[in-house]
C-alpha cells in the first residue's frame, strides 16, 4: 500500500501541469502529446509562464549547484529562454495577447522545489523539474505550430519548438539524476 501512494505521489508530482487542452479533452494536462490543440491566450500564458519558470530556476541553479554541467546548462537556458520570452512578448503584443507577469501555480510549486533543494538533491531536483516543465512545453509548442489562430504566434511556437525539443533531448539523458557528466557537449 505503501508502494502504491509513493508510486501516486511520483506520478502527481510528474503531471504537474496547467491545462490547455480543447474542452473535450480529458486527458491529464501535462506531458508529451497531451496538448491537442491549444488557444492563442491559452498558449501565451503557458509559454510566458514556462519561459520565465525556466529563467528564474536557472538563475537558482547558477548560484546554488556545485556541478559544472549544470552551471552550463542553466545559463544556457538562461540565454534561450530570455531570448524566446522577448520574442513571444513581441509576437503576443502584435497579436493583442496578454503576457503574463507571474508564473502559474504549477510552475510557482515546481520553482519552489527547485529553491527547496539543497546538498546532493539540488541537481537531481533541477534535472527533474527541467525535464517535466521541457516535456509540457514540447507537447505546448507542437499544438501551438498546428492550432493557433495568429500567424506570429503560429511562427514564434514553429520557430521555437526545435530548440526546446533540443533541451527536453539533453534531460532526458539527466533525469535520473546523474546529472554531472555532459559527453555530446549540447545543451
């Protein structure tokens, strides 16, 4: 019984993850192929918020991890997703979309992790909170470069989804949280 709740715990903490989904989906919101299709206000607030949970835990990650790889890693994601957040602010204003200011619940309780981690759990916690908010935003990005309505909004989510399929590739080799050794260099 044991097993049973930490197994559920595991996967709740995993699925963590505001909707976008079309009103008759009733799949679980976060994860790999869970987007369907996915409204220009709905998309803007999950990327927004996305992009600046990215920032804002790597910016934790730079000043706290003892790990060369993931001090390159973070400022790494600094770099793309501070670059991505003024494209999409741009891309929304033109659009007439609202940019949110604040991270959404789920990305404030992943951050929030992040900033509770410390010693040896810290980079396995960053590992692990990269790769679940990665695997929303891959998921995001492709019903986005497939459903949305503006055009600029449609190019900014086909422009951007390489790069965050690119990152989502290079946790996954870390989500177990050895963390530490980066071979191909990438990011």
């Amino acid at each position: 019984m044991r097993h049973l709740f930490r197994l559920s715990a595991c996967a709740c903490a995993l699925g963590l993850g505001v909707t976008a989904l079309s009103a008759d989906d009733t799949d679980p919101p976060a994860g790999k192929g869970k987007f369907k299709t996915v409204t220009d206000a709905e998309f803007v607030k999950m990327a927004a918020s996305g992009g600046m949970f990215e920032v804002k835990s790597s910016e934790v990650a730079k000043d706290q991890s003892r790990s060369a790889d993931v001090k390159k890693f973070a400022e790494q994601m600094i770099t793309d997703h501070t670059k991505a957040n003024k494209e999409l602010m741009a891309a929304a204003k033109k659009a007439g979309v609202e940019v949110p200011t604040k991270l959404t619940d789920e990305h404030a309780k992943l951050l929030d992790k992040v900033k509770g981690a410390r010693g040896s759990d810290f980079d396995k916690t960053y590992w692990m909170t990269q790769k679940t908010s990665h695997e929303e935003a891959v998921a995001l990005f492709e019903a986005a470069s497939k459903s949305l309505k503006n055009e600029e909004l449609k190019a900014f989510a086909t422009k951007t989804l390489p790069v965050v399929k690119e990152h989502y590739d290079h946790l996954k080799q870390h989500a177990g949280g050895a963390g530490s050794t980066n071979k191909r260099g990438d990011r």
